[in-house]
C-alpha cells in the first residue's frame, strides 16, 4: 500500500489510557503509518497536513479481543449451505461495520483465515487489522462439532462454511496434527474448546471436553511456535482445567468463581469478557433461528456476566474487551461499553478495548497507547468518552476521525 503522508494533528485532548483524564494541549504528528512525535508543545512540521480537532478528544483506536467475521449467521447451522466464497464476500460489510464503530483491530476467534487478513492488510477489503486463530478446535461432540445426529462424516470444507470455520480433532496425536495444521495455515493464536457452548446444538454448559492431555499438547505445539493457546470456557472446572495446563486466555468465562479466578490471575492469565452476546442474543436471537434450548443455555450465562467482572476486579484479572456477537447482531458491538458500567469505571472499560487488549493480542507498545513508535492508529471522539461512554455508540456517529496505519478511513475535519 502506498505510504500515507505526514499528518499534524493539533488543537485536541489527549487521551491516551495509560493516564486517568484526557490532557489538553497536546500535538501529534504522524508519518509512515507510525506515531512519531507527541508533545504538549506546538510541533513543527513544514510537511505534514495540519487537522484541527477543536478541542476533540484524540486516542487510541479501540481493539475487539473476540469477534467473527466468518460467522454472518446467528444460527450457525445455516452456515453449513455457505461456500467459502461466499463467506468471505459475507465477511466484508461486517468487517467495514467494525472500523466505522472506531475498532481498528480485532482478534478473530475462530473461522477467518490468512486469506481474509492478507486481504485487510493488502487494502483489498476495508477493515480493521486481523489477528486470527484460524479454525476453532474441539473435540467431538463439543462446541465446535455443529453436526446434525445423522451427520457421520465431516463435510467439505471449500463448500461448507460451518466446516471451514471448526476442526474436530480427538486423541493428543490429532490435537496436535490440528494445532499444528492452522499454525502452518499462519494463525496468530489457537483456540480450543474446553466447555459447552450457547451456539452448539448437543453439548451441556457444564460439560468437560478435551482431556488434560489434549490440552497440553495444544499449548505446547503453540508455544514452540511462538504462539499461544485461548480456550472457550463457561465453568470454574473448565477454566480451572485449561489453566492449568498453561491457556493463557479465557475466553466468556461468565461462570468464573474466586478460587478458578485466583489461579487466572497467578498464572497472569487474561480474561476476554463480552456480556453484550448474551443480552442481545436474548432478545433478538430467536427471530434469527436460534433454537430454545440454545437460548435456555444462553439465560445460565446471561447472569453471570456482571458478576464474573466483579470477581476478576477484586482478585486482579485483567480483563479484555470483546463482543463475540454472531451474524446480524453485530451491529452491537460497542454496546459492551454501557453494559459493563454497571461495575467498572469508565477508564477501566477503555483499558480494556486498549492497552490491556493490546497485552492480549501480544501488541504492546504498538497499539492501544498514543507515544512515538507505535501504529497511527487513532480515533478522534466528539467529546469526552470518560464522561459519556454513548460517544462510542450509534456505528461511530460521533467519531470524527478514524485512522488505521497512518490513513484515513474517516475525516470529518478535512
């Protein structure tokens, strides 16, 4: 993609979320799709375009830690007549959607491949930047395992969008020619299934899948890549289970308990919460295909929600900002901000869609922070977000600016 110019942005407050307020007085210039200079002095550029922010707030862009831009159905299953053509072509206008509510990058936990990001990168599609984990694996029967009961045979994957987007791997020998399969096929992370799920048709909350075993091997096969393992868990025994053995992120986790969050928080594991999945798939879901016993496991969770952030607070979980919303409901994504209100401050919130979601996607230093060196990815709020948490609302009404690697996506100020 051709090098974006120098970019002056001045007349703003700064919020960058490592502080507790925004500062006013602040200039920041960009150039070559990186942060590089941020001063509270006038900045002296003869090159750069100068943006007027009147007095905006500038931060960073936001990140989604749990999203699926494959999975454009509420119910799943319909996804099984979908081909991977298809499915891509599906993906666009959700990924779009997500960079106009401010979220520039997003971690995908299960189903988008290297083809869809090389695509995001490449400026084919518009769309924020992809961390993918490939296809999400269980065991069978599991959460992954969307088959019917008279469905003896996997299907294939080029014309099947449910199997593009699931493996079904059983045995530590399979569990780790799986692991090793999306690893090779570039996936950033793997992500397993240790307990049952909303969205499965036979699978109980409660119940255990994958063996001690399987687990192991997966985040070892992960780990001598470089990479690391999250796992898709309901139950304190899940999330025990899986921590255990060295998953470093716990993906829902809404029936977290004290002792499984204190062995979270001593292995400095990360917690992704996304109670926005829940609420809206209450009460929209049904119109959607969603089945009752699907939507009787979604009301178990529902309630725990609020109170697996309170119990992750008191014992010093960090915990990441995701939305997990499928098919049509996507449009809901930033709706995890007032949700979470409820028993977290505002600053915490952001955190979470920022630098702590930056810690979780292994950005550190490059995203979720406003300092020289990092991406330019930015977005500029028509207030200030500490005192209205709505200025993320209404697919970024109220951002002026969006800025992903120095570009513009979105510039009302021009």
């Amino acid at each position: 993609m051709p090098t974006s110019e120098p970019i002056l942005f001045k007349n703003l407050n700064l919020l960058d979320p490592r502080w507790n307020e925004p500062r006013g007085g602040y200039e920041v210039l960009v150039e070559g799709g990186h942060i590089k200079e941020v001063s509270d002095k006038a900045i002296k550029s003869a090159s750069a375009r100068k943006v007027d922010c009147g007095k905006r707030t500038l931060m960073p862009g936001l990140i989604d830690c749990h999203v699926h831009v494959y999975l454009s159905e509420v119910n799943i299953r319909m996804l099984e007549s979908i081909p991977v053509s298809l499915l891509a072509a599906r993906s666009a206008p959700l990924m779009l959607g997500m960079l106009n509510r401010g979220f520039t990058s997003v971690r995908d936990t299960g189903g988008a491949d290297w083809g869809i990001k090389e695509a995001v990168e490449k400026g084919h599609l518009p769309g924020p930047r992809l961390f993918i984990v490939g296809r999400a694996i269980g065991p069978t029967g599991g959460h992954s395992d969307g088959r019917r009961r008279t469905d003896y045979f996997k299907a294939c994957r080029c014309c099947d969008g449910l199997s593009f987007t699931m493996a079904i791997a059983d045995g530590v020998d399979n569990v780790r020619a799986a692991v090793r399969e999306e690893l090779r096929q570039g996936a950033d992370a793997i992500k397993i299934m240790v307990s049952g799920g909303v969205a499965s048709p036979y699978d109980p909350l409660d119940s255990r899948q994958f063996s001690l075993g399987e687990i192991a091997a997966a985040v070892e096969e992960a780990q001598a890549f470089n990479r690391y393992v999250l796992a898709h868990a309901y139950t304190p025994e899940a999330i025990t289970r899986a921590v255990s053995q060295g998953v470093r992120t716990i993906e829902h986790g809404n029936l977290i308990d004290l002792p499984a969050a204190k062995l979270l928080a001593k292995n400095k594991g990360y917690l992704i919460a996304n109670l926005v999945a829940y609420v809206v798939m209450k009460e929209r879901a049904a119109q959607f295909g969603m089945s009752a016993d699907m939507l009787a496991k979604n009301d178990k969770v529902l309630e725990g929600g609020l109170r697996s952030l309170e119990i992750c607070k008191k014992v010093g979980v960090k915990v990441g900002y995701g939305s997990d919303l499928l098919g049509q409901l996507q449009n809901e994504q930033s709706r995890e901000f007032l949700l979470r209100s409820e028993v977290m401050t505002p600053i915490e919130i952001i955190r979470s869609a920022t630098t702590i979601a930056a810690e979780i996607i292994r950005q550190e230093g490059k995203l979720g922070i406003v300092e020289p060196g990092a991406h330019a990815d930015l977005i500029v709020v028509d207030g200030n977000p500490l005192k209205d948490l709505g200025l993320f609302q209404d697919q970024g009404e109220h951002l002026s600016v969006i800025m992903k690697e120095g570009r513009f996506h979105k510039n009302r100020l021009a």
